[in-house]
C-alpha cells in the first residue's frame, strides 16, 4: 500500500493563490504530491433537525454522520440554493446560481418556454467534467433529477461510472419488475450507464452502498471523486423491517419509517467510511455531507426544527441544511462555523483542494470554504445569498434576511428577520427596520437582472420577471 500522505506545500497553493494547474498535478497514480480523493453524500429531503450532530431531535440514530461531523465542521447555516430537488441539484452540479440559465424548477409536466427541452444546458460544465479534467475518475452513485432524454444523464455530463436512477423517487425495494415497469413508472428504472439493470433484488439504499463501496475498491489508486446522492429519506417511505423494528417504540408511523430510512443511509455510508478506512484514505479524502433541501413534515415525517418552514418554502426550513466537511489531518476536528455558506461553494472548495486553478470565465458563484476550514480566516467575507422560484423570493446576508415568501409577485409582501439573532424567523421587522427591507430588495434586484427567466415550472408565467414588479420601488 501506497502512502496517502498530503503535500502541505501544495495545499497551501491550493488554499491560497490556486497557483498550480489540474494537467500538471493529474496523474496515473498516487504519488508523494498527491490530489485528494472526493466523497459527496447529497441526501433527500432531510431536515435541519434529522443529523445526530444538530442536536435538535431526540429519536434521529446517525453515529457514522455523527462521527465524520466531529472529525470536521459542521455549517450552522448551511444553505442550498432551492428549497425543492430539481434546482437545487443544477446550482450544485454546476457552481452557479441556476437562475442564471433560466432551471428554476422541477422537471416534469409543465409550463415550458417555446422550443425549450427541460435539462440542465448541454452548454454548461458540471462538477464531474471538472474534475474529468483534473485528473480524477468520476462516479455518480445515487438519484439524478435531470431530464429524460439519456444525454442529461450523469454518464453523459463529465461521470466516467453512473449507477442509479433519473427522477424524483424510486420504489426503495426493488426488483426484476424494474424492467416490466419502465415504460409506466420511469421512477422504477435504476441504469448503469446506459444499461437498464434487471438482474438484482435488495434494498435501494444498500444497493447504492454495495455501489460506493464497490467504487472505492475499483479506483483506490488513483484519484477519484465519489458523489453519491442518495435518494433517502424521500418518498415513497419504505423502510427494511429490521430497521422498522429497531424503532418501534416511535409510535407516529410516518416519523419511524423516516428515522428507520435515515438509519439505513447512516448505516450505508458508514460501510463507505471504512472502505476508506480499510484502504488507508481517509487522510486523503475530503468528505461533504449536505442535504438537497429541507424536510418535508407533512410529506416524509422529516424535522426541521428549529426553523419555520419547510421543502418548497424560503423560510428557512425549506434551504438551511444539515452541511458538515471532514478531511482528516487536514481540517481540525471539532468545528461548528456560524457563516452563512451554500451549495455554491461545493465546487470551488473541492477544485482547490485538488490543486486546480479556477477561470474567471467559469463564472461560478461560490466561494473557497478551506481558508475558512483551516483556520486561515478567522470569518468569511460577506456577501449576499439569493434565491428566487416563481412567487417566492428571499435574500440574506451575515445579519438580515428578505422573505417574500408566496404572495402574488405584482404585490409582494416582504417580510423582514435579523436572522443572525432569530433562525426560527419569528419576528418580522418589516416596518421597524425600512432601511434594512430597502436596501435587500435593491440588492435582490440586482442580482435578478442578471438571471434568466424560468423556462419551464409550474407558475413559469407568474414569476416576476413575467409580471415586472422588479421596477417597483
């Protein structure tokens, strides 16, 4: 076995300047100056409250999650950049806002703009092709969300290995009847690249951790970047019995078949952690854990306590997300960062830990979150987060947030929270603090003039470009 020691001269490039190029440092195999490896966990519809490591539930079981979270930084306010799947996945996958290519919401059945086919742009880079050209092999393991035609799918857009399912859920127990159900229930289809897959039975969750597990074992000599989404704990909620029986003294049905479910993918990526372990990685990998969005109460028995709201919504229930970051012997242990951080950043980080040098011309919107990791910073620089779907719109920075959170878009209601000081956004300072709403808006406004409008969605011609309140004062 290879040693897995990290170069500290050339994270300091990395973290600092990004002085060196990806060509220069890809190699066929791991070396003294080595990239390190990528596992992004990307879970499905888990609330703020439903980690371990939050401490805000009493009934959620996640020691491995609870265990990497120590070993790093747990985000206190960890945002993504859509409070539903769809989006949320083209602003990650591609480090910009998805606003800016008019992908505001879901693909499905919807209002679209003339000649538009729903998928994240062909034209447009993704995390997989960026690190293709650093070097890296590249997986995708899990839930895709992104069009129907095959070359939205990840083994077309920069995955070297895709395995698993494109749309918004998948039966969890699956089978052979995959294929006699394709045609009718494309939710029931798991691929492996191209290749309809037929030939298995199990749970869908384990299947994905067979998957990872079996990836690592694959590649565990060169570089590679893991990203496994899975779709745990979204619907529809089916749970293994044994997991079901572990919790049987939680007597609502819905919140057991969640915390079972959420048991299941700890228990999973737990497995992955020690093929890590086991092939002497873990000090050459940087872990990132984040949810897609927020819980869904009503709909999974998910828990976003403390906030307000929930999946679909601006509050911060539906973006603020359990986000932690390992990378052991790297980044100190032990870590929780009050900065406002979002998905954005996920890219921008990751290519700087890999040595690679970011183009202006990629115009991604995050920022390098391992100055700040390693203590470099003592604070993040303020900026303004943004998000915008049909009728809803929100903007926050270190302190204040704008809520304009459902009200038509030609006479919006905007509400007002010192969030810094009130997450659970329960004093709407709207009229107390004019000067506070104005100044938001007028920076929201900027931000929305540089956006696309929505080319397909559900209220596609109600949001407020259509309607035009962006002039109003």
């Amino acid at each position: 076995m290879k040693s897995h020691s990290i170069n500290k001269s050339l994270l300091s490039l990395a973290v600092g300047s990004v002085l060196c190029t990806a060509p220069a440092l890809a190699e066929t195999d791991r070396s003294s100056a080595e990239q390190p490896n990528v596992v992004f966990f990307f879970v499905d519809d888990i609330g703020y409250a439903d980690m371990g490591f939050q401490h805000q539930s009493q009934d959620v079981v996640t020691p491995h999650m609870d265990q990497l979270a120590a070993e790093g930084a747990v985000f206190s306010a960890g945002y993504v950049t859509a409070a539903v799947c769809g989006p949320s996945r083209a602003g990650l996958l591609t480090g910009r806002y998805q606003q800016r290519f008019g992908y505001h919401d879901n693909i499905g059945p919807f209002v679209s703009a003339p000649d538009i086919e729903q998928g994240l742009p062909l034209t447009l880079s993704t995390l997989g092709n960026y690190f293709q050209d650093a070097g890296y092999v590249t997986g995708f393991i899990g839930k895709s969300h992104d069009g129907e035609d095959p070359k939205f799918w990840p083994h077309n857009r920069g995955f070297d290995e895709y395995y698993g399912f494109n749309n918004g859920a998948a039966d969890y127990f699956v089978s052979g009847r995959n294929v006699q159900n394709a045609k009718q229930h494309a939710y029931s289809s798991i691929h492996r690249n191209d290749e309809l897959q037929d030939n298995f039975d199990g749970y869908l969750t384990d299947i994905f951790g067979n998957e990872a597990v079996e990836f690592i074992e694959r590649h565990k000599e060169n570089p590679f970047f893991l990203y496994v989404p899975f779709n745990a704990s979204h619907g529809p909620m089916q749970a293994k019995a044994e997991d079901l029986e572990k919790f049987s003294h939680i007597t609502e049905e819905l919140r057991r078949k969640f915390v079972a479910m959420t048991y299941n993918m700890d228990l999973n990526i737990g497995r992955i952690v020690d093929a890590l372990e086991e092939n002497d990685l873990m000090e050459n990998t940087l872990l990132i854990f984040i949810s897609d969005n927020g819980g869904k109460p009503k709909g999974n028995g998910s828990y976003n306590t403390p906030l307000r709201g929930d999946k679909n919504s601006f509050w911060e229930g539906g973006i603020r997300v359990p986000f932690t970051v390992t990378w052991r012997g790297t980044i100190p242990a032990n870590q929780r960062i009050d900065d406002p951080v979002i998905s954005l950043d996920i890219l921008p980080t990751t290519l700087a830990a890999a040595g690679v040098d970011i183009k202006d011309d990629w115009q991604l919107d995050g920022v390098n979150l391992l100055p700040r990791l390693l203590g470099e910073t003592d604070q993040l620089d303020e900026r303004f987060l943004y998000w915008a779907m049909n009728t809803k719109v929100a903007i926050r920075d270190n302190d204040w947030k704008m809520v304009i959170p459902y009200t038509l878009a030609d006479h919006p209601k905007a509400e007002l929270y010192h969030i810094s000081q009130d997450i659970s956004e329960s004093h709407d300072l709207a009229e107390k603090e004019p000067e506070q709403l104005a100044r938001l808006m007028r920076e929201f406004k900027k931000w929305e003039a540089q956006n696309e409008a929505p080319k397909w969605g559900w209220n596609r011609n109600m949001f407020p470009y259509a309607n035009g309140w962006r002039g109003r004062d």
